[in-house]
C-alpha cells in the first residue's frame, strides 16, 4: 500500500466515475470477497478503499530526521525587573482577554515606566494579543522581562514585536523586513547614522511601489532636519498623489527648505493691508492663473477636500503652509487684530481655514490658543473650522481649561446648541479637578429638568463617554458620589453613566496596582 499515490488515484476515479475511469482501484490493504463480477464490485471497492486510505492518513506520519542537530536554546537570564502584584496581574489578564481592552497599551507604558514586567504566565497571552494589534507591539516589547524577551525568540510569529523590541538597527530588518519593520528599522538607523539612513532610503524608493514610498518617507518625521530636503524634494511632484500628500507638510516643516520661501512669493502680494488714516483694510485677492501641473513643484494640488473654489482652493493650500506667525510679523499686528481684519472681508472663512491649517502644521500653540479664544469671545457667523480638534489639541490643561470654564459659566445649561460642546468633546488633554466639579454641576442641573431630557440625553451620554477618557483616575471618587444620583433619577443615560464609573474605576485600580507589592511569577 502506498497512502498518497493511491489516494491520488481513487480521487481521479471517484471524479471521473468508477464505470468511467480504466485506472485500477486500490485497495487500500483490503480485498472484498465478493467476485470481481459483481456489478457493484467497483463501486464498493472504491468505498472500501477510500475508508481505509482515511484512516491510513488520519494516523500521521514519520517526520523526515533532520540533517543537522539543532542546537538546544540557551536558557533565559535571571529577571531584573519586579513582576505584577496580583491584583495588577489579574487587571492585566482582563484586559488581554477584552475587557477595558483600550487601556492595554497605555498600562503596558505605565509598567515600563515603573520598572514592572508582565508575570510568567501571562507572556504568551499577551503576546499573541500583540501580536495582531501593531500599537501594542512597542509597548509589549518594554515590559516582558528577561523571560519574555527570550520567548520572542523562539516563535517566528512574534517576529514583528521581537523588532519593536530592537534598540540597535538590523541590516537583515531593512532587506527583508516588513514595511513596518523597515519604517522601525528606519527610526534606530536615524537616532545614530542619520546620513546613513538617507542613503538607504534613496536607494530604495525608486524600487518601491508608491504606497510603500508613502510610508517610508513618512519616517522622516521623526528628527526631521535641513538634509532630508532634498530627498523630500524628488518626490514633491510624484505621480502619486498619496506620496505628495505626505511629502509636502514634512518639506514645509524641514529647517531651511526653499518651499516656504516660494509659497511666501506667490501669496504674499495676494494678501495685503490697506491703511487709512483712521482704520486698516484687509484685501484679499485670488491667483489669478489657473491650475496646472506647474503648482506641484510648490505643493499646490488641483483640488483639497478643505477648500471650496477651484482659485479658492489654491489660495487655501498657499495659506496652510505658511507658518502663520510670519503673517502677524509681516503686517506688525496682533493676532486678534488681524482675525478681526479677516472677518470683514468676504473670503472669511478661506482666511480663518488656511491660517488653521498652518498652525497646525507648524504645531504654533501661540497662534491655536489667540485663535481660540478669538473665535469663542463672542458669537459669531462663522462657518465650524475643520482644524477644530487639531487647534484644541495643541493647548496645554491650563489653556483649555482657561478657556473652556467661561463658556461654561456664560452657558450653563447643556443643549445640543450650545458653543462649548464641541470643543469640550475636541480637547484630549486631563481634566484638571475645577474642569469636573464644573461639569458635573452642569450635568446634574441639566439632566435634573425632566422636560428637557428627551433633548439632552444623547449629547450627555456623549459628554460621559469622553469624561472616561479625559478625567484623570484620581478623581473617581469625585464623579461617583457627584453623579451617582442620576443612575437612579435619569433611567436615559443609565448605561452611559456606569460605563464612565467602571471605567474610571479601573483606571484607579491600574493606578495603584503599579505601586503594590510585587508577585512571585
């Protein structure tokens, strides 16, 4: 009996037809008493056959001896780091297995920053968790210990976070390597030979299709500096617009490209102030050529999904390149002053858009919080900035706040209409405590008049949902006895509302669970 030929050979008779097929059947070992002049004999030997021959192949096989003996793995080195007490470790193994899942990666970086690694027997868990989700890899990589990193070693599939774990760049990684191990690869290469990294990024583009163009020279971010320009410069009128994309904020953010300067050229005489002996005049003009495929060696795209107007759009684009300080610089006034200069022209909303836009290009925190404040210092007939949540997520705790409580006061009851809503749910920056006494004060008034809550409730369970993100864990007992009434007043935002509570619950327990007393594992 040969196993594999012979099932070879019953498949081709079973689909070709046993009164078909010529081939001999096989017999799989076994001969049926019936004589050979049965009618049926073909068909139950088949069957016969194809038992047996599965049984044969359900039992395995005798693996082939390798050639060479391989060498037995040497044994890991003692631990240095302190383990996960137990209710650290069992917080842990939660979230491994779904619960609260978000906060894994923020409490891996936790642990590594309080010298505290994943206990034993948790490492496999973890890192097939990891080893699908790319944002946990680096995190993973810092807290496995001297076992766990030993552990990356032996499974090929954990390969991915074994190179995030890497502190010094491999040759191999860059060759055969993953786009995002070669992005990896890429980084530790910067951080010492920075030069050498441009080398092998030149070499290499070239050969790459442009998605991975894109992503490999998304790696420059990281340290950009006056030399990566020219290599950013070949590749700001690519085909493909998914690479210029990338290439254009990047070239305008390089110390001493020459972008800025031709951008500055072509914008400067098409924004100018007009002063009069008792007032200024902000005078706005649009390019007056047309599009072509000359305005890509600027940066300039035919169309952008911010800007609305084909001469419009190519104003827009000039504008959210220029650092927007060389504005106030240029025309020596106030960034209020100059806002409100802008507001009384009819290309408002283009101005305000594009100024937006460079500020947070150029991450000017100066300009997003004078913005900020001027927009919201009165109501005004202004169309809602894209640049919103990027603007707000430049401001420091402080600025928010400062910003952000005055609203609150000026409009203390929640609606759907009210100003302050969006930028609250913009801004990712802790709570200091003022900010979540204020908000539970407004959310208990509101929610406690019950002819509004048909109105209020969803804006409120969104308010909540951001709160477990924002409110710092410390003040969970703040917001529990603050707002532990509404779960049994307002049955509308029930499910909301203790999701907020757990969650800050378990953030306080990760909180503490660094500092416990260390595990055995």
């Amino acid at each position: 009996m040969q196993p594999s030929p012979d099932w070879q050979r019953l498949l081709r008779v079973a689909l070709l037809g046993t009164r078909q097929a010529p081939d001999a059947l096989p017999t799989g070992g076994l001969a049926l008493p019936d004589a050979s002049t049965d009618p049926d004999y073909r068909e139950k030997q088949a069957l016969t056959a194809a038992g047996a021959l599965s049984l044969v192949r359900k039992a395995g096989y005798q693996f082939t001896a390798a050639a060479v003996a391989t060498p037995e793995p040497s044994l890991a080195p003692p631990e240095s780091a302190l383990s996960l007490g137990p209710v650290g470790t069992q917080l842990l193994q939660q979230m491994i297995d779904g619960t609260h899942s978000p906060l894994l990666a923020g409490f891996l970086n936790d642990m590594h920053s309080h010298g505290r690694r994943v206990p034993h027997h948790l490492l496999v868990p973890l890192l097939e968790t990891a080893r699908t989700r790319r944002e946990l890899h680096g995190p993973t990589a810092q807290v496995l210990g001297q076992r766990g990193t030993w552990l990356l070693k032996q499974h090929p599939g954990w390969q991915p976070i074994l190179v995030a774990a890497a502190t010094t760049p491999d040759a191999t990684t860059w060759e055969t390597g993953s786009i995002a191990e070669r992005v990896t690869f890429l980084n530790l290469l910067r951080a010492t030979a920075p030069d050498q990294a441009r080398e092998l990024l030149a070499a290499a583009l070239p050969q790459e299709p442009a998605k991975n163009q894109a992503v490999l020279l998304e790696a420059l971010s990281t340290a950009l500096t006056a030399p990566d320009s020219p290599l950013l410069e070949q590749y700001l009128t690519s085909k493909s617009k998914e690479v210029r994309q990338v290439v254009r904020p990047l070239l305008a953010k390089a110390p001493g490209n020459s972008l800025i300067e031709r951008v500055w050229n072509r914008t400067e005489p098409l924004v100018r102030v007009k002063t009069s002996l008792l007032s200024k005049k902000l005078l706005v003009e649009l390019p007056d050529q047309p599009w072509d495929k000359s305005w890509l060696t600027d940066g300039i795209e035919q169309h952008d999904s911010r800007f609305q107007g084909d001469r419009a759009t190519l104003l827009g684009q000039q504008l959210a390149l220029i650092p927007p300080q060389r504005w106030t610089a240029h025309f020596n006034l106030p960034i209020p002053k100059l806002l409100d200069l802008a507001a009384g022209t009819e290309w408002a909303a283009l101005l305000l858009s594009g100024w937006a836009e460079a500020a947070l290009l150029h991450q000017d925190a100066s300009w997003a919080a004078a913005m900020l404040e001027w927009l919201y210092e009165k109501p005004r007939k202004l169309s809602p900035l894209q640049a919103l949540g990027g603007l707000v997520g430049l401001l420091s705790p402080a600025q928010f706040t400062s910003l952000l409580l005055p609203l609150l006061a000026a409009a203390p009851h929640l609606s759907p209409e009210v100003r302050w809503l969006p930028l609250l749910l913009q801004g990712h920056t802790p709570w200091p405590e003022s900010l979540t006494r204020r908000m539970i004060e407004v959310l208990l008034e509101s929610l406690g008049r019950p002819e509004q809550l048909h109105r209020i409730h969803y804006a409120a369970s969104q308010i909540f949902e951001h709160m477990a993100r924002v409110v710092p864990a410390s003040q969970y007992v703040l917001c529990a006895r603050g707002l532990e009434p509404l779960l049994h007043d307002v049955p509308y935002i029930h499910n909301s509302l203790t999701r907020l509570l757990n969650t800050l619950h378990f953030r306080q327990q990760l909180a503490e669970a660094l500092t416990e007393p260390p595990g055995l594992g």
